[in-house]
C-alpha cells in the first residue's frame, strides 16, 4: 500500500487537516457525509474503487494527516490510561458518514477499528523513524 501512487500522494499533501478554511475554491473540495469537513475533490476520488478498508485509512490520512494520526486516539485515552491527543469527533464522524454512504452495510464498530489501526501505525512509524534518527 505504501508504495502505491495514491499512497504517494495523499501523504504529501496531507500533512495538514483539511477543513472548509482551504485556500482551493469550493469546487475542488468535496465535503464528507453533511459536515463542513472537506477534502480535495481529485485526491477523494481517487479513492473510489478502493476496497473499505483502504478507504477508511487513506480518507484519515487526507482528513487527520499522518502527524495528527500518529499522537492521537479515538478517545484521547493512550495505552496503560496514559493522555494522547484526541482527533476531533466531528471529523471521525465525517469520516464514518463518508465511509457507510460508499459501503453501507459497515458497522461504525468496524470503521473505528479501522481508525485505531491506522492510528497505532502512524504512531509506531513515528517512533520507528525518530529512533533510527
């Protein structure tokens, strides 16, 4: 997945959460089920056709970015009760509406999952890539 093109791209240009505050016009974003969280148009389709799973992690990537992913949780709870930084709920829940319009039979259980994965995986790539340093 990483070496994929897409992959390429949504992480270079997602090292910032995207809200409706970006500076492209309103057509070259797409909002996310009905909430005023916005993603750029071409970068979202081309996530059309991907299977859930990868939809779900590479639509956080483009909302959240992978430094926001990488010191957060769900919850804001981290492991053995230590505090993380919470992602916000509004765009979980934009990502989740996104995520059951495009594959409606997925539980919001299944979606989370998906979300803590890619959490602890940007979190681990962090701490792997700041020891090697």
């Amino acid at each position: 997945m990483e070496d994929s093109p897409l992959f390429s791209m949504i992480s270079s240009q997602s090292e910032s959460p995207r809200t409706g505050s970006h500076t492209s016009s309103e057509e070259d974003m797409v909002s996310l089920g009905n909430s005023l969280v916005q993603v750029p148009k071409c970068l979202y389709q081309r996530l059309i056709g991907r299977r859930m799973s990868l939809f779900t992690q590479e639509l956080a990537t483009l909302v959240f970015g992978r430094e926001t992913l990488a010191k957060a949780t769900l919850t804001g709870k981290g492991k053995k009760g230590e505090l993380k930084e919470q992602l916000e709920p509004e765009k979980t829940n934009a990502i989740i509406d996104a995520v059951r319009e495009r594959f409606p039979n997925t539980e919001v259980a299944e979606i989370r999952a998906l979300l803590r994965r890619k959490c602890n995986n940007e979190s681990y790539k962090a701490s792997s890539n700041s020891s090697q340093s």
